[in-house]
C-alpha cells in the first residue's frame, strides 16, 4: 500500500484573523484603450478554498488573474489579498501562467534552484521543501533530467512545484492542466485537493468542465463580467433541465428531427451527439420524454433507449452563454458540388469500408519499443479516437499511419495504398492537423490559409469561399490580416482545423485538436468533426479531454505503446470490473488519505467535497468501507453507486495494465 503524504500547512495568513475572507474584489475594472477586458466583477474567496473561474476565450479571466497576482493594476475597483494590495501580496502568492513558466535548458532540480533564489528561499528550507513537492508529484526520480526532455504532464507539476517552493499563501492557476493527459490530470487535481485542505487558497481557471466539478465553487465568466457563481451542485440545479442518454440504431437522423424541435418545441432544450448516444435537456422530464418519443414515431425512426443522467456543469455553462447570445454560428463547409468529390470518384472506397488498417505495427527507437504490434481499423464516416497517457505512443502510431514515419515492423493501409504512402494523389486526400500549431506564426490568418489552399490543390475558383468559411466559422471575420501569432491558443487551434480541411479530406488526423479551447468553442469543433464523418471522411483523433471522447464512434486506449482495450464509449464503461460510488462524508481530504492507504491510490480521487472510489468486490467491501470511515470518527452523509465516466474507465484500464506489466 501506498503511504499518504500530507503537506505541512502554510503559514498562518496575514489578513484579520477574525475574517475567513482570503481573497475579494469589488467594482473591478480593466480597460485596454477602447477595450474593457473586466467590467465590474465582484467576488470573495475564502481561505483554503479552491475556487474555480471559467469562461469562454476572451472572457477576460487571464487578466483577472493578472491583476489577482500583481501582475498588473486595475483600472479601477478594489483588490485585496490577505489583507494587502495584490502588489503587496507578491511574496506570499504563487502564480502559473499558461505558457510553461520553465527553463527547458534546465535541469527539474536547477529550475527549482532557481526559482527559490529568486523567492529568497533559505537553502535548508529548500531543500525540505524540493524533495516534499517532488515526492508529492511523483518527480522525485527525475532530478537530474532537463525540463525540456519531459511530457507536458510532468512539465505542468514542476511548474507547479516552482509555484508552490516559496510555500505560498494564495496559487494562481491559469489553465495549469491545457495538454496534460487524464491520469496526470488526476494526479494534479489531488494535489491541489490536499493542498486547500491544508488552508492554502487556490484560483484556477480551466477550459475542462469535469475539472470544475472538482473546485468548492465556481465562477461564470462572460464578456468581461460573472454571470453566476455557486458550488457545482448548486450551478446544476440552478440550470432547470434535466439530461437524457438517448441511444438508437438511428443517430444520425434522430439528432436532426429533435434539433429541429429544439428550435420551436419548449419542451426539448437542445441536443447534442456523443458518439453512440445524443445528449438531450428537456425541461419537464415526463412531458419531454413523452414529446421525444413522439417525434420519433412521427418520423417513423425506431424506438430509442433512454436512460436519465445527471446534468453537467458544460450543460449548464453551454446554456447560459446561450441565454447571453454568445453561443458560435454553425456554418456549414462549402463543398464541392456532389460532396467529398475524392470518396464519391473511387470506386474502392464506399461508407464504411476501411480508410485506415494497421497490422501489428510496430516502432523502436534505439533500444525503446515506443510502438508494440498495434491492430486498428478506422471506417469511412467513423470518428476513430487513439487515446493514451503521455508517452503512450498515439503520437508515433498517427505518424507512421500517415506516412510521415517508416514503420519498424508490421503493415499500414491508408485509403487503398499499402505501399507509397507519400505519393502526391494520397496526400491531397488527407488532411493532418499535428499536437503543436501547424501554422506559421509570422504569416497573417489569410496567408496560412492561402498557402494551405495551394499546398493541398484547392481550385482557384473555390479558395475565396473555402476561406470565407474558415474565418467566419473561427468568429474572425475583419481580423485577417492579424498575424497567426498574435492569436489566443484557442483561436490558433480553430485555424488550425479550418487549414487542415480546406481540400475536403477523405482521411483526417486530428492530433489533439481541441487542447485549450473552451467548452463552446469546443462544441462547435466537435458539431464540424461530425459533419465531415457523416460526409463520408474517415477520421481519427486523440484527445486528453475524456469527455470530449465520448463524441467518437469507437476507440482504442493505449498503454506503453500497445493497445489495451477497444470499443464504443458505452462498451469500455460498461466493460468494467466492479463498481464506481460516490461517498460524501464531513472530511473528505482526511477520508481521502485514509482510503489511500487501504486502497490502491488510484481508486480514490477528490471532488471537492465528496469522493469517487472504485470497488472490484463491492458486495464483499462496501461494509468494510463503512466501517473503516466510521472507525475513523467520519460522519458518512452517503454512499451510492454512480456510473462510470470515461475518465474513470480509461484511468482503471490504464493503471490494471500498468499493474499487469
């Protein structure tokens, strides 16, 4: 069994003992010239409080969090950190920007110094506190390997670990986890979740919504202002709606008679795909389900299965960017006339047959097998997701199916070739949108998609239109002459896709396409994806996002560079072991250690003030789970049995396998 490891706790705070209130603003402005990036927000977090702030691209957070951090001065407003100025709370708060704040030159431990010289951090203090946060972010073993040779889970907890070496009062944590993978991202929010229950005081900002069910409360950030704020619970029942999974052998069509009734019937309040299964809100449960089915037989569409599910906090924020106006047009692609012209002219590729194959493909680097005798077929129409921990080898796999890598062993088949994977007819049938931004930083918007238009053969006749799409879909109509470098990584990424889709691929690679884009946007994203698939473009993609994978018809889980399972989102959920339950007890940081050292750690994860614990036997253990919290002095409030999430099944597939090495 694993020991816990607990935090010693930060100081004591230098505000009036006699108030909890660590952090407050109120009437905070923030003008740019004629910009006004805040405008009047209020709030108060209270110390020891993780408190999440969340909003589309531009809502004005990352400024929030500059003024927050001393970074810059409010226009106007008040500010006060533990009792101060933000200005004057500088040494006692920690702040991670979103870009890695790292040295890559460095080494993790020379990094550390570093940053400790700067905070004037004594040299016996630090070495105390280097190989506390270290061992806390499982790093101890890396001391000695540079910041620039690491995965960007391990570079996101060093930067953490630089945040955290002054012991601060106050954590600033601007989009911490953008690009991380699900079982790092777990790591990192337990962390965090020991760390406020220790007393420090915790603002994070995240574009992942499961994320913000983790924080105590959270704000709504639109246009500068907060719309709401509340606790996850209260943000969900506030929202009114109830969700229903509706599966049926009709996906395709279903969506578009209840979309259609979304728009006119008060009853359906929208509809969303997720691979397998539509999302649906209905605001009375009986009528709406009652309307639902009616619909359905009205259109003479089989009967679906409905099961009821709890609302989401992306639900709820969804919703009320809707209400604000502020939810992206759906524009549909100008295509060619007669559709994706290279799937309808090949007589050998036809809905649902194989675009993609790889037989026992393998990779070695040297003496490291990166990539070990992978099988994966991926279908004309399908959304294909390749999904894995950093290093697992999705990366390496996407490269030597499209042919930017030779394989060391095993066969690739790629839109009817086996063997020239690099001829010229191949290419302009495929569109690859890489991990990293795939455009030219020193080009403005319209020359990359001028030059991708010209790269992959678009007719002259037909770029003006294809590129008129790409901006107004981007929301970037008037902007594009701005240089690409200029833009947001939001905004990069959505060009990015746009440049990627230009020549209507029949094959598409999507490497993390959505990483840091916000959950509307990532909506709208995810509505093209599959408006290319039912236009007959194969694809495949990787995410980190486990619930955004949940849009993909099926998917293979990778681990150290093989496959570990595959399946529909709804086969690999119901496929595993045991149970997953929801445990809601008074000290649920005390209750979380505790079970970690009966339990193996990853079974146990923090949602801010309940806990989700996995269960192989639950008939045998669920008694003796009671008794070991009650033995314990813990009040348990309740303890019920909820369904597994993706991220829950692909964290236990990953660590059974890692178990099983």
């Amino acid at each position: 069994m694993n020991q816990p490891f607990s935090i010693a706790p930060p100081p004591l705070p230098i505000c009036d003992p006699t108030t909890a209130i660590a952090i407050s603003a109120k009437g905070l402005h923030k003008q740019y010239g004629t910009l006004e990036a805040v405008r009047g927000i209020d709030f108060a977090i209270e110390q020891g409080e993780l408190f999440g702030l969340i909003g589309p691209d531009g809502a004005g957070k990352t400024t929030t969090f500059h003024i927050l951090g001393g970074v810059m001065e409010a226009t106007a407003g008040e500010v006060i950190v533990l009792g101060r100025s933000p200005q004057d709370a500088r040494s006692v708060t920690g702040y991670l920007t979103q870009q890695f704040s790292l040295y890559l030159d460095l080494s993790i431990n020379e990094n550390l110094q570093y940053v400790a010289g700067l905070r004037q951090v004594p040299d016996e203090v630090f070495q105390q506190r280097r190989n506390q946060y270290l061992r806390l972010m499982d790093l101890d073993r890396f001391g000695d390997r540079l910041a620039g040779q690491l995965s960007g889970g391990m570079k996101q907890k060093l930067s953490l670990c630089c945040a955290l070496i002054a012991q601060p009062q106050v954590l600033l944590l601007d989009e911490p986890t953008t690009g991380v993978d699900p079982v790092s991202r777990r790591e990192f929010w337990d962390v965090l979740a020991e760390l406020s229950a220790d007393g420090m005081t915790i603002v994070v900002a995240t574009p992942y919504l499961d994320e913000a069910e983790r924080c105590h409360r959270v704000a709504l950030m639109y246009d500068g202002q907060i719309q709401q704020i509340g606790t996850p619970a209260e943000l969900r029942v506030s929202l009114g709606l109830h969700r229903l999974e509706v599966r049926t052998s009709q996906l395709a069509a279903t969506e578009r008679v209840l979309a259609q009734a979304s728009e006119t019937d008060g009853e359906i309040a929208d509809v969303q795909v997720f691979g397998d299964r539509l999302d649906v809100l209905v605001a009375n449960l009986q009528r709406g389900e009652a309307q639902l089915r009616f619909l359905l037989r009205q259109h003479q569409l089989s009967a679906p299965e409905i099961e009821l599910a709890e609302p989401t906090l992306e639900n709820v924020f969804v919703t009320r960017l809707r209400q604000q106006g502020a939810a992206p047009q759906f524009f549909p692609f100008p295509r060619s006339r007669g559709g994706n012209q290279t799937l309808q002219s090949s007589t050998s590729k036809t809905q649902n047959s194989v675009a993609i194959s790889a037989q026992h493909l393998s990779r070695v680097f040297g003496n490291f097998q990166a990539v070990n005798k992978v099988d994966i077929d991926v279908h004309y129409g399908e959304i294909f997701g390749l999904l894995g921990a950093n290093g697992a080898g999705k990366t390496t796999t996407i490269k030597m199916l499209c042919g930017l890598l030779e394989a060391s062993s095993g066969k690739v088949f790629l839109g009817g070739e086996t063997g020239n994977l690099r001829s010229a007819d191949l290419r302009r049938r495929i569109g690859y949108m890489s991990q990293k931004f795939t455009l030219y930083d020193d080009l403005t918007i319209v020359q990359n998609l001028e030059f991708y238009s010209g790269v992959y053969g678009v007719p002259s006749k037909l770029r003006r239109e294809k590129i008129d799409w790409v901006l107004a879909t981007c929301g970037l109509v008037g902007q594009e002459t701005m240089l690409t470098g200029q833009l947001p990584g939001g905004w990069k990424q959505r060009v990015a896709f746009g440049a990627s889709v230009l020549h209507e691929p029949d094959i598409l690679f999507l490497d993390e396409p959505t990483s840091g884009v916000d959950p509307v946007a990532r909506r709208q994203f995810w509505k093209l994806i599959n408006d290319f698939a039912r236009n007959g473009t194969a694809i495949l993609v990787t995410t980190h996002y486990l619930e955004e994978a949940e849009q993909c018809n099926r998917m293979s889980f990778m681990v150290a560079g093989e496959i570990a399972a595959e399946g529909s989102p709804s086969e690999l959920k119901a496929a595993q072991p045991g149970q997953l339950f929801e445990v809601v007890v008074d000290r649920p940081q005390f209750a979380s250690n505790l079970l970690k050292h009966h339990f193996d750690p990853w079974r146990i994860s923090i949602f801010a003030d309940r806990l989700h614990v996995v269960l192989d036997h639950p008939d045998q253990e669920v008694a003796g789970l009671r008794s070991l919290l009650t033995s314990h002095h813990l009040i348990l409030h309740s303890l019920r049995p909820i369904p597994f999430s993706l991220e829950d099944a692909f964290i236990g597939i990953v660590k059974r396998a890692q178990e099983n090495r």
